[in-house]
C-alpha cells in the first residue's frame, strides 16, 4: 500500500507539471502522459520535456504523424528514456519499417515505440509481417470494427510466441464471452489485450466480467468505452480481483480529494476511476521485458496504448467535426 500512495501523488505531482508547462493540451493527454511517467517510478522535468517535444519538432514535418495529438505523449516516452536523441532515432527507423505494411498514422508512431520499448532484438521485418498477417485476420473477423486503432494490437500480439491461429482464436473467444453488456469495438479491444497472456478464454474472460462487477459491487462503476482495455491490462496482470478492487478504491479515493477530480466541474467518475486503474496498473507492471517474456507487462502497455489510441481517434473526430 505505501507503493500505491506514493505513486497517486506522484501521479498528481506529474499532471500538475505537465499541465503547468504545456497549457493547451486535454485532460486525457494529461493523464497519459502522468501515467508514462508515473509508471515508471519518475517525477516529470518541465525542461527535459520541453527538449524532448522540441526534438521532435525540429527533426519532423509539420504534417508528420510525429506531430500529431499523441505528440506530447511521445515527447514524454522520449523524456523518460536515457537517450531521447537516440530512441527518437530508433523510432523513426521502426516506423518507415512499419509503413511498408500500414498506413502512416499516430497509431504507428505509438506502434512503433512499443517496438523499440520492448527492445526485441528478433528480425523486426519478420515481426512487420507477421502484424500485417494478423491485422488481415482481424479483418476478416470483424470487418467494421477493425481500423487503424488496430495494428497497434496486431504489431504487440506479433510479438508473442504463441502461434497466429490460436491468438486469433483466443481472441474470437473472449470477445464472444464478454461482447454481451459491453460495446462491441471496446471488448474487440479488450480481447486483443486478453489473448497476450496465457490461460483459457474462458478464463480469462471470467477475470475480466469480475473484476468489472466487482467495482460496480463497491459502487465504482467502469466506463465502457476506451476505459474498458485498461481494466483488461489489470485483469490481466495475474493479481487477484480482490487485491486489484482493493487497489483501484484506494487510488479513486485519494484522486477524489484531489482538485479537478472531484466536485461538481471535476473529471467524471469514470474517468477518475479509470486514471486510478491507470496509476494501480503501473504499480504490478515489469517496465523493459519483451513482451512474450513478461505478458503481464505486455498487457499493461497495450491497455495504456489503447487509452491513447482512443485519445487520437475523439480528437480527430472533433477535429473534423469542426471543421466541416
């Protein structure tokens, strides 16, 4: 529990810096760029962040996907590293790599950085392909709910050891256990999560309906929309439901004493329940392991890829709507 409190208030001591220093942003970017830090154990440096989303200005276009909503959020994976210069080198690499398979987007720069987080030294071009492979098999599941959002699960899943027939089964499986009370493109999301980690569906799709009631049971009741892949990573993490439910009310409740959480004006009650999801998941996660070595880890990453991934899609859609 002394882990937990320190890194709640770490994570308001983040937000409140990043909020200080860029003052334009969302309060979902905000909170993402607080988790990256505050999962790692790291209190944020208004100047090295700066330097860090300069970097990227002055290396990238201004229609770069570099740039784009994500960019602060990609400032600070720079930020945390020992070697932004470096690590922005790698990425960039990663990600014209990638794009011989995807399309550019923010969605790969994201991609891209969990490629070079996870620093899987297999040959990248291989994995590029195997992604591409399963991305044509999510597809073909479910045509209208796979989109871009996607590939960042099909490069993570393309990292795993298992085979690509039973993660696409593993993944059928969990999205057909849980697509009943929650919306279809958020538990597609969730199942992608899910298959990262070894067990049955069934299993793992049980964890996840309890973890989900039992909050709702404590009078915490989860979003169901991009809230819902980080309650995956947590079901995830091989904790049992009970401690997790235990660690989730506290964290919501410290966030709830806290200015723009509560009160009438404050963050909704879902976002802050699923801020301190967030902040409990960086608490279990193992940072720097390959993916099919850790899963746990693995599926904690891919829960704060998804938040951030549901960031860029409102975003541009409200870009859009503005400006139609």
């Amino acid at each position: 529990m002394e882990l937990l409190q320190q890194r709640c208030e770490l994570f308001i001591t983040n937000k409140n810096i990043i909020k200080k220093t860029f003052k334009l942003e969302s309060e979902e970017i905000y909170a993402a760029c607080a988790a990256i830090y505050t999962s790692r154990g790291i209190e944020a440096d208004s100047d090295d962040l700066k330097k860090c989303k300069k970097l990227i200005d002055e290396s990238k276009g201004i229609f770069s996907s570099f740039r784009g909503n994500m960019q602060l959020a990609s400032a600070a994976l720079l930020a945390v590293s020992s070697k932004p210069k470096e690590l922005l080198k790698e990425v960039s690499d990663i990600y014209e790599l990638l794009k011989k398979y995807f399309t550019g987007s923010e969605y790969l720069v994201q991609s891209a950085f969990i490629l070079a987080e996870q620093a899987y030294h297999g040959d990248l071009d291989d994995i590029c392909k195997r992604a591409k492979g399963l991305y044509k098999k999510m597809k073909r599941e479910h045509p209208f709910l796979t989109g871009s959002e996607d590939s960042v699960f099909a490069i993570t899943l393309a990292m795993s050891e298992r085979d690509d027939k039973e993660l696409v089964k593993d993944m059928e499986s969990c999205y057909d256990a849980l697509k009943s009370g929650f919306g279809n493109n958020a538990v597609q999301t969730v199942s992608h999560i899910l298959a990262l980690t070894d067990g049955s569906s069934e299993n793992k799709a049980s964890k996840f309906r309890g973890l989900y009631d039992g909050l709702a049971k404590s009078g915490r009741k989860f979003g169901k929309t991009y809230d819902l892949p980080v309650l995956a990573g947590l079901s995830a993490t091989g904790v049992s439901n009970d401690r997790i439910v235990s660690d989730v009310l506290y964290a919501d409740s410290f966030l709830d004493d806290q200015k723009g959480y509560g009160g009438l004006f404050g963050t909704s009650k879902s976002t802050r329940l699923m801020h301190a999801a967030l902040i409990v998941s960086g608490c279990y996660g193992s940072r720097g392991s390959q993916i099919a070595a850790i899963a746990s880890a693995a599926a904690i990453i891919a829960a704060e890829q998804a938040m951030m991934a549901a960031i860029i899609a409102s975003t541009t859609a409200a870009t859009a709507a503005a400006t139609s």
